[in-house]
C-alpha cells in the first residue's frame, strides 16, 4: 500500500476518486492506495517563546536567532496530525507519496508532515498541473524519489524561517519601541506598505498646475481631424504662438506612415488573472484568487498559483484539443472558427515553464460544470478561455501615421492608427482593449509634404494631475514593476527579472496581511493608507527593510536554492545577520510622543456628556515636568479626564486612547500583568460605562 498526503481535502477527494481510493472515516483506502489530506499547514515554526522562555516581549531579549528551528503542530489540527501518523505507521504502508501543491509551499507542508511522523519508508513526489482525471494519472504515472525535490523544499524551508527571522524580531522590537499596540513588519509586507504610503502622500501633497495647448481642427477633402502642439506653461506663450499660427499658412511638413505588427497577448499567469479580474469585474485579489483554486479543484483550470506565461511543446500539442472543447460553447465557437490552421506559437517555451505552466482550461470542462459554476468563478473562467484562444490568434497589423504641421514657427503634431489585418482582434467583437476614439486612433486623410490645410485654431487650458491613487489591480501591477523607479542598473535588472517584489502566489496574502492588521483601508475602490499604517510606515522609514530591491534579492537567492545554485546553510547565515542589524536599527529609532492617529482637536463625543468636546492631548504635569497623555472633555461644566497611567502593569499608547474614545475599547493589548498571579496577559480595553477608568473586556 502507498500513503498518498495531499495538501487540501476537494483535492485529495478528486485524486482519490482518480487512484479508486473509497471514502472512509477520515481518509481514502482502495486499490493499493491509502489517500489522507493535510488539511493545510498541519506543523508551523514554534514562537519566540520557545527560544526565550518567557511570552514578554523584551528589547533586551532582541534578537532572536534559533541555530535550529523547532516546528510545532498547530494546536487546532492535532486530530489530523494524529489520522496522518496512524496512517503511515500501518504496517502495510511501503511508500509515501507527496501529492500537495506543487510548489515551495505545497513541498514544505509534506516535509515537515514527513519529518513530525519520524518518516523513513521511501518517498516519492506526484507532480500535478491540472486535476484533472488525465493530469492526475499523468502525475502518478511520472512520480520521482523525494529526494530529486529537496533544494525546492530547502527553498521553502530558507523562506519560511527568513520570514520568521525578520517578522517575529522586527515586530517585536518596532512594538515595544512604539510602547503598547502590535505593530507588525515583515520582509514583503513592509515594502509594500511603504509603496502605498508613498503614493497616497505624493496624491495628497501634489500641488496640480495649469498647462496651455493649441489644437488645431483641420479637415482636408472632407476628413477631419486634430492636431495639437506642445505643451505652454504660461498662457501668454499660448496665447502669442495662437497669433502666429493665426496669420500664417498651415502647411504639412511630414507625412509618414509604418505598417507595424502586434502581436497576440500573452497567456495568462496568476497576476494577469488579478489585475484583470480587479478591472473588468471590481473583483477583489482574495475573491480571484479563491475562484481560481475552486476552478483548479474542478478541475476546469489548470494549476494557479503560476508565474508563467508560456506552456511547454507538450502541452501546446494539446491546445487543438482543447480548442475543440470549447467550440461547444456558443460564445467562444465564433472566435475559435476565425483562428489560423496553423495556431500562434509565440506562448510556447520550454524554457520558461519550470514549475507550473501559464493558465489554461482543460479539457475536462463541460457544459453541466459550466453551469455549476458561481458567478466570480464563470468569470473569471471566461477571462482565462478568452485570453487563451486571443493568444493563438494572428497578429494584428496596422498602419500608424505621424503627421507633423507648421503654421509660421508654431508646430503641431497629429497621430492616426488604422488596422488592415484585425488578426486576434478580430476574434471578438470586445476585448480590444485599444478600442477608442482618441486622437491616436482617429483616422487622417491622405496628405504629403507641403500640402496645406484649413481650420481653426483654439487653446485648451489643462491640470497637471496628481499620481493616481491604487485599485488593488494597480497595486499588483506595481508590485510586478516597481523596477521602472530604480535607478541603480544591477538592482534594476534584479526587479525585472523578479517581476518586482513578491509572488503571484502570494501579493493576495500580503495585501491580505496589511488590512487584517488595519494599516490599510479602501475608499472608493482605492487603497489608502490608515493612521495606524502611517504611522508604521513612518517609524519604519529609516529602516533598509523599507527598501523593494531587498526583498527582490531574497526571492532572486531563493530561487537559486530551488535550482541548486546557491547555499541554503549560507542565505540563513545571511538573513541572521540581516536580522540583527534590522533589530540595532529599530532600537535607534525615537518613537513618537504622539503617535499619529492621536488628536489635538476636541471633536470627539464625550463618554460623560455626549458632546463632541473629547479628544486626546498631551500635557506637562507641573509637579514632576513630565509629559503625560490624557483623554479629555474641553466642555468646562463636564471637564471629564482619563490620565494615561499604567493599568496592570502597562500604559496605554496614543493610538489605543484614540480606539478608546472613538471605538469604546481598543484592539488586543499584550504584556499585561496580573497583579495576583504574576502572569502576563492580553485583553481587549474598554471604558468604564461611567468614564472613571478602563476595564478588561473578555466578551
């Protein structure tokens, strides 16, 4: 018998279903196979108690730097730890069989699973890009000893315990240096927070200024058309250079036409699929990303968490088959009938497949399951299959035209495209993303050199407008290419190569991780920054985790060790290192005597009076010259104050008297101590209905 450990019950479910394993309690058993899913992260690397031996956060105990990590079982998944060990230690179980995603994380889970259960029997990996009944029998079919994948586990080892080294030593340090709230940095998330920041301050503080145009609307034998001139900063200049033009001739000094060729669009990798679904539908990156794995699961989608947009020669000989799928469906049938014989080959490359191909539908998609479909998903499915029949279609020529006008000295330019061969445009009657009527797109008359021209001329006044803020698809887009900004050649090129800073497989887990711990917040459609955020984003600043092209480093070395190219032994010594110097960085860092989301107005309402007269102030206590904050009502007949003085142990921070005042009670505070026990606490502050203090809130 052979214990297959599969990362998520549907999967473990379809692979089943595939080996003709039954459904037991708990597991799958049949035709020589015994299948059992991990239901997830079943082991994680303990905290850093386990290292210190007290759950206080300390400075003095900063940093912490395990030579060996300890891996623990969550504690909420023991039973399943429990199903899997029962399973492997039957006597009947020759081999085991890591059937989990196939990817860094997927091969991480079974090795500690492997490593928990004192594995020792033979281990072999199944490889799937589809589970589908064919790609499963394929994977089976094709598996290899565990050990041809150890550097891409090694690879998710070194990135889980950098993760660890830098979240758990940075966080803390920021925190006890911010006195009182959690404040959390991380190796992917802080940059991103800074990236965010930075846009929505240069939104904020940009000061739009006014620019002037002349434009021109010509017509030549009935053809109308624009054609505009530089750009004036000052309206006199305009409006100078309107009066020349005004009194001269208006005679064609270039007339140049180029049939240029566009190619089709790429296949879609999982960042495609966000970006697109986020602009089209609205659709958040979690809400994607979950219709993409229930697609996987369906097995109508290939593999997702892909950074990839090529496939293999292998699968592109499936392509016609698939193909043939889809014209049984009424509105792809059209588009398909319009592609060439001989299919476009420009997304096939061996080369750049290393793991997961690009997103592609199998050819398991049928009607029924169509239907069955929710509505996130048939989307998202639809923007996937429309992708992919676009990307075998012809090229899209056009012909491209510059015209270039003199009226005295005053010159103007016009741009006109025309497509002659709609190639893989044409292949829907949307999608073209070009589609348009602005000036580039407008369709100019025949003219020559030296031809002249009758209109007006007229000057159109413009604003400078500020960096637009983020939509989570303009996050993901900027997370891909926030080399353009790097100055720096080497680091530069590190970024392009990276496609910026994080994964497909993992920017949704980090915008994720910045709202949960409310550093960030949506305001129409657009990621801003919340004072909380800011404020980290303030105190982090100075620090080099801030830095993009560091973490695309990290993802550069990781993706040696995955390739057996770079020592994982000698990128822990590394992020140790980076670690201590990270922690001697924060304790350098002056914390704010307010932290930002405090206010020095008092339009907050009064837990005594009810009138908006509260707020949050910082005053100098004439006995001992000190600084104190206090929560305040300024209305003289209430004159109601809640000193900031240490309750259990630990005074509140700014920000947590402002969740006071505002919310009723903060978020939870670590580092309490009890006064009877000793032992340190966290609970949720609240106060008192009276306003004469604070009290724990356990409800």
């Amino acid at each position: 018998m052979k214990l297959v450990i599969v990362e998520k019950p549907d999967a473990c479910n379809n692979i089943a279903r595939v080996l003709g394993a039954t459904k037991q309690q708990g597991f799958y058993e049949g035709n020589g196979y015994v299948c059992v899913s991990a239901v997830g992260h079943l082991l994680q690397l303990a905290n850093s108690d386990a290292y210190t031996g007290t759950k206080e956060w300390r400075l003095d105990l900063l940093p912490v730097l395990p030579d060996k990590f300890i891996i623990e079982p969550d504690p909420e998944k023991t039973e399943r730890i429990a199903v899997i060990k029962k399973m492997y230690q039957r006597s009947d179980i020759e081999s085991v069989i890591n059937a989990c995603d196939g990817d860094r994380e997927g091969e991480l889970i079974f090795r500690y699973i492997y490593r928990h259960i004192g594995g020792t029997k033979p281990a072999f990996r199944a490889w799937m890009q589809e589970l589908t009944t064919e790609g499963i029998k394929k994977a089976f079919a094709g598996m290899k000893p565990i050990e041809q994948y150890q550097a891409l586990g090694d690879a998710g080892q070194c990135r889980g315990e950098a993760d660890w080294l830098l979240g758990i030593n940075a966080t803390q340090a920021l925190t006890k240096i911010g006195n009182g709230s959690t404040l959390s940095l991380g190796r992917v998330q802080t940059p991103t927070l800074a990236i965010i920041c930075e846009r929505t301050l240069a939104n904020k503080n940009f000061k739009s200024a006014p620019f002037y145009t002349l434009v021109l609307r010509a017509q030549k034998d009935g053809v109308h058309f624009t054609a505009k001139s530089e750009r004036y900063q000052e309206v006199a200049q305009a409006q100078n250079d309107l009066q020349t033009a005004q009194n001269n001739e208006k005679k064609v000094t270039k007339a140049e036409t180029k049939a240029v060729t566009e190619q089709a669009p790429s296949l879609f990798q999982l960042s495609d699929l966000q970006m697109a679904g986020n602009k089209k539908y609205g659709y958040t990156i979690a809400q994607i990303d979950d219709a993409a794995q229930k697609l996987y699961l369906a097995g109508v989608l290939s593999y997702p968490r892909t950074d990839t947009s090529f496939i293999t020669e292998t699968v592109f000989s499936e392509v016609p088959n698939i193909l043939k799928n889809l014209s049984g469906f009424e509105h792809f049938a059209g588009a398909i009938k319009k592609l060439p014989t001989t299919l476009n080959h420009n997304s096939v490359d061996d080369s750049k497949v290393t793991g997961h191909h690009a997103l592609i539908p199998t050819k398991e998609l049928t009607t029924a399951k169509y239907e069955q479909l929710e509505e996130v998903e048939r989307n998202c499915l639809n923007l996937v299959i429309t992708r992919f029949i676009a990307a075998f279609g012809e090229p899209c020529k056009k012909d491209n035209t510059t015209i270039e006008i003199a009226a005295g000295d005053v010159h103007f330019q016009a741009k006109g495209s025309v497509i002659t061969f709609a190639g893989w445009r044409g292949l829907f009657a949307v999608e073209t993303d070009e589609a348009g009527e602005d000036e580039d797109n407008q369709t100019l008359p025949k003219l020559v050199t030296n031809d002249t021209l009758t209109g007006e001329i007229e000057i159109v006044e413009g604003k400078t407008n500020p960096p637009a803020l983020f939509t989570q698809a303009g996050l993901i887009s900027y997370m891909m290419h926030c080399g353009r900004d790097v100055t720096d050649k080497d680091l530069k090129k590190i970024l392009v190569d990276k496609e910026g800073i994080g994964r497909p497989a993992t920017r949704r887990s980090i915008i994720d991780t910045l709202f949960k711990r409310k550093y960030i917040e949506t305001h129409a459609k657009h990621i801003v920054p919340t004072e909380l955020g800011m404020l980290v984003y303030n105190m982090a600043k100075p620090l080099s985790i801030v830095n993009v092209s560091l973490t695309a480093e990290w993802e550069q070395k990781l993706d040696q060790i995955e390739a057996g190219k770079y020592s994982a032994r000698q990128f822990g010594e590394e992020m140790r290192k980076f670690t201590g110097d990270i922690v001697a960085e924060i304790k350098q860092i002056q914390a704010p005597a307010l932290p930002l989301s405090t206010t020095t107005e008092s339009d907050f309402k009064c837990p005594k009076c009810g009138k908006k007269t509260a707020g949050v102030f910082e005053y100098t206590k004439k006995d001992t010259g000190k600084k104190q904050i206090a929560i305040h009502c300024k209305d003289k007949q209430c004159a109601w104050v809640y000193w900031n003085n240490p309750w259990c142990g630990k005074a509140l921070t700014g920000v947590q008297l402002s969740a006071l005042l505002t919310k009723g009670k903060t978020g939870t505070i670590k580092g309490f101590v009890s006064a009877k026990t000793g032992k340190t606490f966290e609970c949720v502050v609240k106060l008192k209905k009276d306003g004469s203090g604070i009290e724990p809130d356990f409800g």
